[in-house]
C-alpha cells in the first residue's frame, strides 16, 4: 500500500511539510509505503483549457505534473496539504487540482483513492480551502478521509503542538484503516465530472 503526501505550501521546511511528514509517519506505523511530494522548486504549468486530457488521461504540458501524475495513480492514498494563502489555498494547490481534470479515464483516475486533508493558515480561512479539496475529492470518485487543520505561522512552529502533530498522525494512520477496508463507489451510479444539480442533463 503506498500513501502519497502532497505539499503546496513553497516553503519546504514549513508547517505543511512538518504535518505531512508526520502523517506519513503515522501511515508508515500502519505498514504503508510512503511519499512526500513537494510542489516547491517545482515548474507545474497552469491547465490551459484545451480539454485533450479528458477521458484519456494525459495531458500534453510537459513538466513536473507528469511525475506528479503517476504518482498519483500509484498511490491507494493521498493527503493534499497546504498553507493558507489569501483565505485560499496556494496558487500551486490550484493549478494541480486543474491539471487533476486529466485524471478521467479508468486507470488513469483517482476513484476510490482515500483522500485526507491538512491546512495551516496563520490566523484566519482553513475552511475555504478545505471545502476545496473535498469538492474535488467527491468529483474525482474519492473517498474522503479526516482534515486536519491547524493554525500557526513561523516556519515550523506546529513542531511545537502537540495536539496538532498528533491528528496529523492519526490521519495517516486512518487513511491506511480505510484503504484496508477496500470500499468501493457502487457501479450502478456513474458519476460524471459534471453531474451534480443544475449541470445534470
Ligand atoms: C502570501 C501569503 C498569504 C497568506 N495569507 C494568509 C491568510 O489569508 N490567512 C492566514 O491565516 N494566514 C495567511 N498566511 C500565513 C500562512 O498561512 C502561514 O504562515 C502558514 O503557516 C504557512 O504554512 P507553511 O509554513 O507550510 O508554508 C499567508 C502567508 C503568505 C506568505
């Protein structure tokens, strides 16, 4: 079982990284194989509206989505975690959940991956970017596991709390139960990426 971990944050040593890591660990106590990507030094190009990708699975911009692509698919689990930016996520976090658009295709999907979230925000806006990412979880078929979401500031300085090290372990920890429970979307009731109210046909 392998567990991917997501930074969006461009710090590399900051509190996102610091969370990630140790909900990996956390996974890795359950006996997963673990992962941290960090969009950070990365060139991920924003998704350019063509709609090549959809229902084939790939995308025509060459750069460091690729890996981040296959990643993807190889893992049963991601945690996406990112700071706080401007009541939102990062403008990294958005552009990779764009480009996740190319993920459509069966065996190139995210469908009954288990999905966690962290966000750190230094006082104020977890939320916003936390609906985000379970929107784009329920549009990609995911199975959407806890958020973690945590406030502080300097580099670092989650280190420092306890409360919040340990839910970010529990997440990792409770993903790899989930994915061990292997659930499944039922197949009777296809979802497209657009079927939700006023978009349904
Ligand atoms: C450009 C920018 C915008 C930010 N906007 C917010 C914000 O709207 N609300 C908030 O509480 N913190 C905001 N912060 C603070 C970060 O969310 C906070 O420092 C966080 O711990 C950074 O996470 P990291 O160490 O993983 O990068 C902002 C920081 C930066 C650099």
């Amino acid at each position: 079982m392998k567990i991917l971990g997501i930074s969006f944050s461009p710090r590399k040593t900051g509190n996102t990284v610091v969370l990630l890591e140790q909900a990996l660990q956390g996974a890795k106590t359950e006996g997963a194989e673990t992962e941290l990507f960090s969009v950070s030094g990365k060139d991920i190009k924003p998704c350019d509206g063509c709609w090549a990708c959809f229902g084939k699975g790939k995308c025509h911009i060459k750069d460091d989505m690729q890996p981040l692509y296959d990643k993807m698919v190889e893992a049963d689990g991601i945690i996406f975690g990112t700071p706080v930016y401007v009541y939102s996520m990062t403008g990294q976090a958005k552009i990779v959940l764009d480009r996740m658009l190319a993920l459509s295709t069966p065996g190139r999907s995210l469908v009954n991956k288990v999905g966690g979230v962290i966000v750190v925000a230094g006082s104020i806006g977890l939320i916003d970017p936390a609906k985000d990412f379970y929107f784009t979880m329920v549009m990609q078929k995911m199975l959407p596991a806890n958020l973690v979401a945590v406030y502080a500031d300097k580099k670092g300085e989650v280190r420092e709390m306890n409360h919040a090290m340990q839910a970010a372990n529990n997440l990792g920890r409770e993903i790899v139960q989930i994915v061990i429970k292997k659930f499944t979307y039922p197949e009777g009731f296809p979802r497209s990426f657009f079927a939700y109210g006023t978009h349904t046909r």
